[in-house]
C-alpha cells in the first residue's frame, strides 16, 4: 500500500505542496507616544505596505535626545534576550515614541536594563552590543538606526509619504507601521504579550484575533519557576492538567471540558508535536513561550480536539550575545543544570547560533521512581539579506522515569476504607523492574522570506523519531478485592516507535480593495505518521492468574513476575494528512470581519495483531484492520468592531473534526470522525495607556459522533455519542505600575453528556475531569532600587480547581486550592562585579495540599504533586 511508503509519500507531497507554500511573520514596526507635558497612548495605525524607507549616511555621534522624554526616572526590570519584544515592553513602561525598520531589530538580542532610569538611558542600555544606536526625529519621536545610516525626508510633494500619526508624526516612510513590537513567534519581554501567530497564522494582534488566546511568556516561566508543562499552563482559565507524579510522564488536559492529550492538541512551533500519548515529553526550558488558543481550530491545523490547543514556541537564535547558564537543587534529590548561549557566529556575520541544553538528576515524590533527563536543541539561523531567514532546529531528548501509571483507587485516597487512608505518594509497582526510558530526536527548519512588498512566505518542516520502553505495573480494577483493602495490578512491557513528517506552508498577503484591507492567508500542510506498538502480559493475562495484590497501606513487593516468549498484542499504525486552507482578515471602518476555510484529506490504517496462544479465544488470537480514508471541511467565521479606548467585541463561529482512532461499525465501515462546533463571543480590552490584556469570552461547544459501543454487536461500536460544553472566560496580564505584575483567571464550566444510546442513563452527566469552577491569581513585584529591598523580587499566587468526577458521576473528586511563590535576588545589589548573577527560590504548593485528578480507570484517580521547594543559581552576560 502506498500509504506505507512513508518517505517516498511525503517526498512527492513535499514536491507539490512547497511550491504552493505560504506564510509568514510580518514585519513589525513600533511606535509609542510621548509628550513634555504627560504620556499618551496611540491606537495602532498601519501606513500601507510597500512604501519606501530612504536612508543616507550618518555618524553615530547625530544621536540626539528629545528634552522632553529625559525629565522622569523610571523603574524597568527588562530581562536579557530578544530585541524586539525588550523594546516594546519599554515602549509600554516609558512612552517614548520609536519608529525604526523591522529589519533593523530581527534577530538581535540586548542585554536588557534594571534599575532605576531615564527613558533614553533605558533605550542606550537596551541598544548596548546590538550594533544600532538612535536619533531623534520630529516631535519627540526617537528613530532607531544602523550607526552607519540615519533616516532623510522624502522628497517634498512625495505622493508616498504616510499619513502622520499624532505627535508621533515625522517625514520618513516605512515598510509598515504597528504600535505592538513584539515577535509573535519569537520571545516577548514581561508578562503580557499582545500579538500571536497561533490564532490566525497571521502576524495579527491578540486583540483582532476572533478566538480566545492566552500566552505564557518566559520571563512568567522563569519568574514562576516551572519545570513542567503542567504547571505552566497552570494559572490559564479552562485549561486543566492531569497530575500524576511518578508516572509515565506523557502530559494530559482538558481544554474547555474535552480531552486534549500530547498527539492531538499539543503543536511545537505550529506543527503537531506528536501522534501517541508515549511520543514526548515536554521541557519548558526549550521554550521561547506558549501559547494557547481554545475553541475548535482545525480550519488551520486539521485534526484536533474541540477545546483547541497547545502551541509551544522554540527558542531561536539571536545576532548579539545572550548566554545563560544556571544550576539548580531542591527537595527530592533534585539536582539539575542548564545553558543557554546565542550569538553570531564569529566571521560569518549573516549566521547565528543558539545551543540550549539540560541536565537533571533527581527522585520523586514517589518511591523508586526517578524525574531524570537530558536535553540539547542546537539551532542555527541563516540571514542572508533583511527579507530571508533561514532557522534549521534540532533537538534531542532522553526521559527517565518510574514506568508505572501510579493509579490508585478512590476508597484509601478520597474517602477512607475500613483501615483508613493510604500513605501519601504510595508506589504502585516492582522496584528494580519498573522502568520507563523515553528517547526522542527531532530535525527541522523554518523559513521567512518577504518576495514582495507586502507578501511573505513562511515555510516550516520537522522529521522526528522516537522510541519508548516502559516496564509498567497497571491497576486491574476488576479484580480489586472488596474493601479495597489491597490493590490489584498486573505487570507489563510495552515497547514504542514512532517516525513522523510534518510540514506547513503559507504565504500572507496585505493589500487593500476599494476601502478594505485585506489580510489573506493561503497554506498547504501535510503530515505523514508511523507508529509500532508492542506489548507482552504477565502468563495467565487476561485471567485472574496474571494478577497480584499489593498491600499499599503496608507493601511488600514481590510480584512474581513471569511473561511468555511471544508479543501479544502489535500494533501498526499510518496516518497521512493532506490540508489546504485559506483565511481572509478584513477590515473596514473599525469592523473586522475573518473568514477561514480548510478542506483535509485523511488516510489511516490501523493493524493489530492479537497471540494469546495459551486461551484459545477467537478474539484473543486474530488480527484487525481498521482503515479510514475520508475527506472533512473545516471553517470559521467571524465578526468583531475595534473602539479607539482599545475594545474589541466579538462573536465567531468554528468547526473541528478528529478521526477515531480505530473501531468499525457492525456492517465493516469505517467510523466517521468526530465533529464539533463552537460559537464563541466576547471583548478584548487592551487598556490605553498600560501594558494590560485582558479578555472576557462565553463558548457553547457541540461534540458528535462519539464512539459507543454497540449493544447488539460485541466488538463493534454505533457513532450515537454526543456531549456540549458551555462556560465563561475572564483571563487577564498587567503590568499595572513601575514592577508590578498581574495574572488572574477565571472559569465557569457546564458540560453534559447529551446523547448516549447505549447507555442512556449516561446523558446528562458531566464530562469527567471537568471542574465546574477554576480561579487563579498571581502578583509578581521588583522592589526599587532606593528601597530597603533593593535588588529582590518576589512573587506568590494561588490556583483553585473546583470539584470534578469521572465519566459516571458517582464518584467525586474534591475541589482544592494550592498556594505557590517566587523569591528573587540580583547579587550584583551586593557586589557590583555579580553583575548578571540571580539567585531565586521557587516553592509550590507550599501547605503540601494533598490532593487528587482524575484516573484513567472508573473508580480511580492520581494523587497530585506534593510540596516542592528549589533553589536556582543563575548567571547571565
């Protein structure tokens, strides 16, 4: 079968689809406002694509301040890294009013600024080591330039010239002009990011964005000390983590009420990140920030879960200097250390490196389990000229961990059993034989090429491979004792492959038909997908014989392992995806107006092959194969109205569709995938004149053609499933004054079963792992320098989770409340010569809360992180 050819496949698609590849990140260019008399705030203003920049020679000395934006100090805590993102972060804390050429700022990193300071001694700081430096325009407006080059006036009568923009008016022309200075899929400095690709493919704002998106940004990863996915996603409204320490380690959510695991809702760089819940893990130091877009998506990604997704953005290379090195201890043995170096490459000005690395060592809350890896994602970026970028990314990773899925049965873990509760963190499991070892290798590149004024094309691809082994303990709630005064399990391997190759291509265009402009995405993506599977049970599997009993509230581990020579279940699977779609942004007057569609080809192929030789059971000994071969149209549309003040309502309408997995239905046909719809309406506010985002949304979502199985016909299954999700958002990031950051959240979720025909006393339940409410707030605070507390930083939040239950309602699953906080300190407040050194203390859920998630068993949960305190030790130059 053709299908199977998975290199030959993808290498003919690539043929067809990278001519008609698409993209892109469009340029930026920022402005802020100032005045002598106080600060002011702009609305974003574009001047048309394609207008001419002229330039002439300058001496770096023509470099002169406007009086009136150096009369008032200011406190900034700008951290090192990316260029772009530090000067809108400035922009938003001083208002000073910059206009400079994107290609000026891209891919160049600073050094950042602490302290307290005048607004241009900040931008001197910023610009230290870059190779740029600035003068001033017209109307206290700052120019950024090239030492060498200084921006002139066009010729007078120039039908070219844009349209002045306030007191920020000035005789130069730009390729385009926007208030926001951020990267969308580069870095952001602070807490609060204005713009993303993940919503839009489009270099759009989160304001003009018609869908939900919230950003996590490193400088709140690194303030919030996260090591995990989990807790970075932590303090996002509708978007619950399932915690299970010690387990396999493959990360699970659900995204407004629905399921939404690693192979199907979690995106690296804007393509799939895996395919099976073993694929990867998932490092947050790799990372440049997360973003995440809820509601039904697949008019831009195919496939996917109604409650949107997880998109985790690399970190890149810069054309300057930024290097980080840290080391790390904490409670659990932990003992863990880091890099992060970027640069140009030396004597190949137009090449630039970045090497990200780590290395833990480190038990766990749970017994014979250890939390061990080792990470490396090398990076190279090719500049050419100011129009291309060519980044190539690789990465390798190796996961070390306990194997078992530690499952535990409610009664011990949330009501008592006749002997009480169980010990916190039991080990469910063999020492010396659970072991789980994931290896992943991935190699990829990203290409932005500007070939038109007002066109770009963005091309991204990655091939990855990746093996598992875990030697595994799983619950057998069947054969669990009454009382559950014992837990019965059975042992197993499971060995894992899986190869994949993605690619996504568009090209983005900006033009204008009679009064409207138009901002149109046209992309081509396709992914090709293989997975092996083997797994071999205990002698006597599935009987009673093939399982023991563990005694957690006082164990004694001796299992009596025994497997037989054979596999007894392989699995071989193939998915190909082939998507094309199209997005038009137009705006007119204030009225936005979005229209999105995409049309995927799907071919999957799942045989397994079942050899129980020892229970001659037809259904034990035989081999399936379920195909699918199907086409599905996805779309969205959507209506908003930008205000001056910063407002944005809007009401959007959105289609998903996910293929089943594997199952036929009793006649041999394939089961249809699994379709869902959305209407969502909300407000976006960006508050004038602060640094703050915040949204406010409401959602209905409609999941159909839920596999159930049939009554009639064993082994088979009907599509007569259905479930909706209703609820409200209120998500908000500030920087509400000089230091001082803002994250609060809150959710309100109803979800229901609303059709089940197999089981019909099912509908009306809730969907399982679905809190009804969540809220969260965390502040973060930078004492001033003239203060008693001169150099620390410190920050605490909390994170409620409302009361959840599993797919049958009976059982309950307790709301709790856990507590968190940051300590940091710039050593250089002791010695000027620590310059760049930080020492920070993380803790969460500081009062050691014990609390429980949902299980992937009827009856059973996993108990939750306990208290983890570590100390960090970084250096930066």
């Amino acid at each position: 079968m053709a299908m199977w050819d998975l290199g030959g496949t993808l290498g003919s698609a690539l043929g067809g689809t990278w001519r008609r590849a698409a993209l892109a990140s469009a340029s930026l260019i920022a402005i802020g406002q100032a005045s002598a008399a106080q600060e002011r705030s702009i609305t974003p203003t574009f001047v048309r694509a394609g207008e001419r920049l002229n330039i002439v020679p300058v001496a770096a000395g023509d470099a002169g301040p406007p009086r009136a934006l150096s009369a008032r100090r200011v406190r900034l805590s700008i951290a090192p890294g990316p260029l772009e993102p530090a000067l809108a972060s400035l922009i938003a804390r001083t208002g000073l009013s910059l206009a400079y050429r994107t290609a000026l700022t891209e891919n160049r990193a600073t050094r950042g600024v602490e302290g307290d300071v005048l607004p241009l001694e900040a931008l001197a700081r910023l610009l230290d080591g870059t190779g740029l430096t600035y003068r001033a325009a017209k109307h206290a407006t700052i120019t950024l330039v090239n030492p060498r080059y200084a921006q002139a006036s066009l010729p007078p009568g120039d039908s070219n010239a844009p349209t002045p923009v306030g007191a920020a008016a000035a005789s130069v022309t730009l390729d385009e002009l926007s208030v926001e200075a951020q990267q969308p899929t580069f870095g952001t400095t602070g807490f609060v990011a204005t713009r993303s690709t993940a919503g839009s493919k489009g270099n759009d704002s989160i304001l003009e964005t018609p869908a939900t998106v919230s950003v996590i940004t490193r400088d709140e990863l690194n303030v919030r000390g996260v090591q995990d996915v989990n807790l970075a996603v932590a303090y996002t409204p509708n978007v619950q983590a399932v915690d299970y320490p010690g387990g396999q380690g493959g990360p699970t959510f659900t995204l407004r009420g629905f399921n939404a695991n690693n192979f199907d809702s979690v995106y690296e760089d804007g393509l799939r990140y895996g395919f099976n819940s073993f694929d990867q893990n998932i490092e947050p130091y790799a990372y440049e920030r997360i973003d995440v877009v809820k509601g039904p998506i697949s008019v831009l990604y195919g496939q996917g879960q109604p409650g949107g997704i997880i998109n985790l953005v690399s970190k890149r290379p810069t054309f300057v200097p930024f290097n980080e090195v840290f080391l790390q201890g904490g409670n659990y043995g932990r003992v863990q250390a880091g890099f992060d170096l970027s640069g140009p490459v030396e004597g190949a000005p137009q090449f630039a490196y970045r090497v990200t690395g780590l290395v833990r060592n480190a038990d766990s809350q749970v017994k014979y389990t250890p939390d061990d890896r080792t990470f490396i994602a090398p990076a190279l970026t090719w500049r050419p000229d100011a129009d291309t970028a060519l980044t190539v990314l690789g990465k390798y990773a190796e996961y070390r961990g306990g194997g078992s899925e530690q499952s535990l049965p409610i009664v011990g873990s949330i009501l008592p059993s006749a002997r009480g509760f169980f010990p916190r963190s039991p080990f469910v499991g063999q020492p010396n034989f659970n072991t789980g070892l994931l290896e992943n290798k991935e190699i990829g590149y990203i290409l932005d090429h500007s070939f038109a004024p007002g066109w770009l094309l963005h091309a991204a691809f990655r091939a990855y491979e990746t093996t598992s082994k875990f030697d595994a303990v799983g619950a057998s709630p069947a054969f669990t004792p009454p009382g559950f005064l014992a837990v019965s399990v059975f042992p197993y391997l499971r060995d894992q492959s899986s190869q994949g190759l993605l690619t996504d291509n568009y090209v983005q265009g900006r033009f204008d038909t009679w009064d409207i402009q138009h901002d149109v995405v046209l992309g081509v993506g396709f992914q090709n997908y293989y997975r092996r599977d083997a797994r071999t049970f205990p002698n006597g599997y599935p009987t009673s014989a093939a399982n023991r009993l563990i005694d957690l509230y006082d164990p004694v581990y001796n299992l009596g392992i025994a497997f037989p020579q054979q596999t007894n279940v392989a699995t071989r699977a193939l998915q190909q995806q082939t998507g094309a779609y199209v997005q038009d942004q137009m705006k007119w007057n204030g009225f936005i107006l979005t229209g999105s569609l995409r049309n995927d080809w799907v071919e999957q192929q799942v045989r397994t092959t079942f050899n129980f030789p020892n229970l001659p059971v037809a259904t034990l000994n035989r081999t399936t194969i379920d195909n699918q071969n199907f086409s599905a149209l996805s779309y969205r549309a959507a209506l908003g109205y930008a205000f001056a003040a910063g407002i944005v309502p809007y009401a959007a309408y959105s289609t998903s569709f996910n293929p089943q997995i594997a199952g036929q239905r009793a006649d041999g046909s394939a089961l249809p995938p699994r379709e869902a719809s959305q209407i969502e309406g909300g407000v976006k506010w960006q508050p004038v004149g602060t640094n703050a985002l915040v949204t406010a949304s409401y959602f209905e979502i409609t999941q159909t053609n839920i596999p159930l199985a049939d009554p009639l016909n064993p082994g088979f299954f009907i599509v007569t499933g259905a479930a909706e999700s209703r609820g409200f958002e209120l998500e908000g990031k500030a920087s509400l004054f000089d230091g001082f950051n803002l994250i609060f959240g809150y959710a309100h979720l109803n979800t229901k079963v609303t059709r089940n025909a197999t089981n019909p006393a099912l509908v009306g339940n809730r969907l399982p792992n679905a809190p009804d409410n969540t809220l969260s707030l965390f502040a973060d605070y930078t004492f001033p320098l003239n203060s008693p507390f001169a150099g620390f930083r410190a920050g605490a939040g909390v994170r409620y989770v409302g009361e959840r239950t599993d797919a049958t309602n009976v059982d309950r699953i307790p709301a709790y409340a856990l507590v968190d906080a940051s300590l940091n300190y710039d050593l250089a407040q002791l010695n000027p010569a620590w310059k760049g050194a930080v020492l920070s203390v993380n803790a969460n859920n500081i009062f050691d809360q014990r609390y429980f998630t949902s299980g992937f068993y009827t009856g059973y949960v996993f108990e939750g992180f306990r208290r983890s305190v570590f100390g960090t030790l970084t250096y930066r130059w």
